[in-house]
C-alpha cells in the first residue's frame, strides 16, 4: 500500500472533517430527536447540518485563516481577492441522513483561483457511517483510507452501471432527465439513485461506477468529487464538454465510458431544448 504524502492544507481539511463527522454520528444515531426545519420540498436542513458546517468553518479557518469560504448554508464568505477557496457541503446527503439511511457524507473541495478562471485542487469526502475516507489532490492522486483509487476499465455500455440523481418537487430539468433515462436503461447493465452526489462521484473514483451524470447541482455539491475522480484517471465535464463546476451540470466517468455517457446527456437536452 501506497502511503499518499498530502500537503498540510489538505491534512487541515481532513481533521476538520474527522472533526465535524464525530457529532454527525452522534446526530445520526439519534436523528429521530432532531428538530427539522423545512427549507423546500425535500430539501432539508438539521441542527446536525448546522453544527457540522460551523464546526468545519471554524477549524479550516484555524487552519488556513487566509482562505474564502463557499458553504452550502452561509454562502460566500472571506477576502473577495482570494487565491484559494474551501467549498464545503457539510452534509451531503441530508435526506438520507433524516431518515436513517448510512448513505451520506462530508464534502470540502479547494479551489485555486488562477487569474480569470479557477481549478479545484484538493477535495475531502468522508463518510462517517461507512468509515470510509476518500481524499485527493492535484498530482498525488486520489485515495480511500489510504488506498490508492483507480477508476473501472470497463469499455462496453452493455457492462456498466451508471449512477445519477432524479429531479423532484419544484427542481428543472425533469425532462432532459426523462430523455437521458430513457436512452440508457435499454443500453447498459444498471442505473442506481443514492442520494449523494459528493458519494456518487467518489464512487466512479472508486471504480464502483463505471459513470455518474446530473444536471443543475451546487459547487458545493461536486467540487470534491470532481478532483477525486481526475485524480483517480477518469473525466469529468459538463454535457457540452465545458466545466462542470460553472455550469452545475456533471458527467463523470473513465476514459472509454465517457464520450458515450456524455453524447447521450448532451442528446437528452438537446431533444427538449430544441
């Protein structure tokens, strides 16, 4: 086993999640005691949520007092001329977590500004209730407890299993959706929904999926996922090909299986959009 040697910004980010995920599980083992507020259709935000990020906040703060913040509850926050940014999701997956299911996780991605434009360098997703860390950044690779990752090598659509995540309640893009669904299912072996996207993605990194696409998602969503599965071989972009980060639209994969996902999402838009 390969031992990853990180740099001390992202060893920060990996206590600050160590940190943050030891109440999520106290949370999590008493979450029918949770007072629960209502921010949209399906889209909830806890005590749990709230004690996490500010936990987070704070820590990554201590460590790195310099850096700005884009945080799923607080929104942006720190120096406007930044050079480095923390995206955090505290809980991704909050659903899940309200109702008990082990499928959840802490998300923080860094991004480098770099002139006009940006890149995510480092990104953290820990799930607690899995005990399984996954960790990478720009050159060093990406990791689950210290193993090393490498996306799948599957070539054929007839193999693979593709994960997504479905539109609800009030949220666009049902139909582009609808489109992209109905293309795949009779082409590949499966198609899951989790509830995670930071997960899902850490799971192409992983090699558990050979693919992963959704539309209309958060930096704060995706950011970690996104250096996790470059740095574990695969590709991620938006349906057009462009960053995925700006657009909020992701299509994750290895290197064979990704042209083909990302054709027949781009196709799925088109056909509604035109």
């Amino acid at each position: 086993m390969v031992v990853p040697r990180f740099s001390p910004v992202v060893n920060v980010m990996i206590a600050a999640a160590h940190k943050a995920a030891k109440r999520l599980l106290r949370d999590f083992g008493e979450v029918e005691n949770l007072q629960v507020s209502v921010k949209g259709p399906s889209d909830f935000v806890s005590q749990a949520d709230l004690r996490a990020e500010e936990t987070l906040r704070a820590e990554l703060s201590k460590g790195r007092p310099d850096h700005a913040f884009l945080m799923e509850e607080r929104g942006s926050s720190g120096p406007e001329d930044w050079k480095f940014r923390f995206l955090v999701d505290p809980l991704d997956g909050t659903t899940n977590f309200l109702h008990g299911i082990p499928h959840w996780a802490i998300s923080i991605g860094l991004e480098r500004r770099l002139g006009k434009t940006s890149e995510i360098v480092a990104g953290v997703v820990h799930s607690p209730a899995q005990g399984e860390l996954f960790v990478a950044e720009k050159g060093v690779g990406a990791f689950l407890n210290e193993r090393r990752l490498r996306v799948s090598a599957r070539r054929e659509m007839r193999e693979a299993l593709f994960a997504t995540g479905i539109p609800f309640g009030s949220m666009p893009y049902k139909r582009e959706f609808t489109h992209t669904l109905t293309a795949l299912m009779p082409e590949v072996a499966g198609i899951r929904r989790a509830g995670a996207a930071a997960l899902d993605l850490a799971w192409v990194a992983a090699g558990r999926y050979d693919g992963y696409w959704e539309l209309n998602l958060n930096p704060w969503d995706i950011a970690a996922g996104i250096i996790l599965v470059r740095e574990a071989g695969g590709f991620v972009t938006a349906p057009d090909g462009g960053d995925p980060l700006a657009s909020g639209d992701v299509v994750a994969a290895n290197p064979a299986l990704h042209p083909k996902l990302r054709e027949v999402v781009a196709s799925g838009i088109a056909a509604v959009r035109r």
